[in-house]
C-alpha cells in the first residue's frame, strides 16, 4: 500500500483548529460497486435492500430503516474524516465500501452478523442493525467497525490492540454536521480506565500489544477495548506530541512487512516500562472532566453549520438569542443541497446552555461568527466561508485567556463543508 498512512492521522488530531481542502476534491473517482453476491443476505432481506450511494459507501438498506438521507451524509463525513488522514500516505480505494444496514435482526444474523453484536465488519462489508432508528450507541458501533473496514482497505494488517485502539478513537468521535471532533474522553470511560489502572487489572504493554487477533476475539474483556482506546489517546495526545512522529514510523515499518517486534523496537524503544509508567501518570492526572472543552466545540461547530446555511439563504440574526430562538423554532433556513438532519440542532440546542455564554460576533469578517465562552473564560469562535451560495470551510478556533495554559491535549475541529 505504499508509506506510513497514520503520522497525519496524529498530526491532525493534535491541533484544535485544522483547515484542509474538502476532501472529496482530492479523493480519485471510485469506480460503481458490484452488485451483492446472491448469498451475501437472506432471499427475503436482500429483495427488500436498495442501494443508496455515498462518496466511499454504498448502502443497502431497505427504504423505511428510517433517515437514510441523514445516514448517508453521516458516512459522507465518517469517510471523509478517515480519508482526509491518511491521504498523503498513498494508496485508493478502487470500489466503493460495502455497508449492510438491516432493520431486522433476523435478516441481520442470517447475513453473518454476530449474535448479542449490533454491528460488524466481517473482512469485506460492514453490517450493522437498528431498531426504528439510530441513536449514538448505535452510532459508536457503525464508527468503530467502520474504522475497521477502512483500515482493511487502506492501510493493511494493523496489530490487534493498534486496530481496535483505533477504531475506538474514532467510535468516540462527535458528528457536527460537517465533519466530526475527535479526542473525545468520556467521564465514565476515564472513570473506569483508572480504577482498574490503580487495580492493577490492565495487562502489561509487552504482554497487550501481543495479543494476536485469534486471542482478541476469544477474550472481548471492555477493558482490552479501554486499554487500547487509552493507548491510542496517548499516543496521539500525551506528552505534548513526543509520540506522533514514533507512531508513524511504526505503521510505515509494518506496512513495509517488518514485524511487529521488531518495528516497535526501531519506533519506540526498548523501554516499554518505561513507556507504560509515563502513560499511567498521564491518565491518572487528567482532571476529572478532561472532555469539557471538546464537547463544547462539537456543540459549537454544529451551531456554525447550522448558521451557515441560514446565513447562505440570506437570513440574519441580531444577536446569539435570536438565533437559538429560531433555531428551537424550527425556522433557520437551508438550501436543499445543503440540508443537515434536524435531529442534529435539537442536540445540540439541548447542550447550548451548559457549554456557555453564547455571542454572534458581526463585522469582524464577511460571515458572523457564533462564540461561546466557556466559564474558564476560553472562548470557542465557530466560522464559515460562503462559496457560491454554498457554506465552506466550517470550523471552530480557540482563543484562550493570557493567563491560562495551553491544553495538554486537543482535537481536530469540524472538516470543510462539502
């Protein structure tokens, strides 16, 4: 496949404000999806399935599963977000990826799903089953397999505990309309990596990240699956970046065949208790709501998409609380190309009030710009560009008081409209 396609992946994700050319621009033409193999689903489940096309998916669905729009530019999104990491790297993907999305659990065990799973990758389609429709927990599992597939098609055999810490990066990552905040660390998660941090439950790093894929799947123990995410936020987050560049060589190595032993040796060192002290010290003293500050950007990027849509159609505000007004109203307007799942703003105007004081900022650009302070008095600035009647360019900067200090850890902001 070609060099390292996850030093970006780190890069990108240690900067709170990342401005990149939309993605899809960049992205090769894919070629038209075969069609499903006869036994790929049941007889029954596959003849009520239509396809339903997306810049890296195709989608079998059958055509009441619910928001199939709002599915489909979700995985616009997702793919976008993979793609736009590990682009520099080389390598395409040549067809689109197959995504099974049943609404019948029958039809989704007959197809090879996993009995008690809600999704899986199975080495070439991604399945996943709902009820009468998605929520976020169902999301997480669509992001993590997701992630999983990608890898396959993109960037090789990872080791199990890179692969699964991975694809649990990303199953935390929040949606914004425009592309996704990622980074995040959920209290209860953090919570419950510490205590059995401090128990002692945790396998040794030597031991961990040799666990073959054979013996991950025997053992699906939620602590594996905390102590790989807990790695992968380290690597890309601790220690102020020291392991971003380390991290991309051993991908690079171990997609140039070397093996995993020896790749890590030439990336990281011989000192891996060493390397497990430093990333105990740096869970344990994390405050107790490290994410604070990244929700709040996801709620604020989404805001900033909404905003942009109005402000394409030409509708104006006159402070922060006329907007949040008509948004709970239901009357910001949106072009019909441009349209995002309203679902999406009832969220995040159910999340306004605690992340801060809201301000739309005018005449400080061509576009308003929608601020929240936050009560460390860390304001979050959502902007927008206008291209052709279209919104561009959607992100989210962070301007911190004089006399705080920089955070130890931050997310990418939302990717470009597209």
């Amino acid at each position: 496949m070609g060099t390292c396609r996850t030093a970006i992946l780190a890069a990108a994700a240690l900067c709170a404000f990342v401005v990149l050319p939309a993605a899809r621009s960049a992205r090769p033409a894919l070629a038209a999806p075969k069609a499903p193999a006869p036994n790929r689903t049941p007889a029954t489940g596959l003849a009520a399935m239509k396809p339903f096309q997306t810049n890296c998916y195709v989608i079998y669905a059958r055509p009441d599963v619910g928001d199939i729009r709002g599915i489909c530019l979700r995985m616009n999104a997702l793919s976008d977000e993979y793609y736009r990491r590990t682009r520099d790297f080389g390598g395409a993907i040549r067809s689109k990826l197959p995504f099974y999305l049943f609404s019948d659990r029958g039809d989704y065990l007959a197809a090879g799903g996993v009995p008690g799973s809600a999704g899986v990758f199975d080495g070439k389609s991604l399945m996943a089953v709902i009820g009468e429709k998605l929520d976020e927990r169902d999301w997480r599992v669509i992001q993590h397999e997701a992630f999983h597939q990608f890898a396959a098609a993109f960037m090789g055999r990872l080791p199990s505990w890179l692969n699964e810490g991975l694809a649990e990066y990303f199953a935390e990552a929040l949606y914004t309309g425009d592309g996704f905040v990622t980074g995040i660390i959920p209290s209860g998660r953090l919570a419950r990596l510490r205590r059995d941090i401090r128990q002692d439950k945790l396998t040794s790093f030597g031991d961990f990240m040799t666990i073959s894929h054979k013996q991950w799947s025997a053992d699906l123990r939620t602590a594996n699956y905390d102590q790989a995410w807990a790695m992968v936020q380290f690597l890309i987050h601790g220690d102020g970046g020291r392991y971003i560049q380390p991290l991309g060589r051993l991908v690079s190595l171990l997609d140039s065949g070397m093996r995993y032993e020896q790749a890590w040796l030439r990336s990281f060192g011989r000192d891996i208790p060493g390397f497990e002290r430093r990333w105990r010290q740096f869970w344990l003293e994390l405050p107790a709501e490290p994410g604070v500050e990244l929700y709040a950007q996801a709620t604020a990027a989404t805001l900033t998409s909404f905003l942009a849509r109005a402000a394409c159609q030409k509708q104006g505000f006159t402070d922060a609380a006329d907007f949040l007004r008509q948004a709970r109203q239901g009357t910001l307007k949106c072009g019909q190309n441009d349209w995002l799942p309203p679902g999406l703003l009832k969220a995040a105007l159910g999340k306004s009030a605690k992340a801060g004081q809201w301000e739309l900022l005018t005449g400080q650009s061509k576009q308003p710009q929608l601020a929240c302070t936050l009560t460390d008095g860390t304001k979050l600035v959502g902007s927008f560009a206008v291209v052709n009647g279209q919104p561009r360019d959607v992100k989210v900067r962070i301007e911190r008081p004089a006399t705080s200090q920089p955070a130890s850890r931050a997310s990418t902001a939302t990717q470009p409209a597209r």
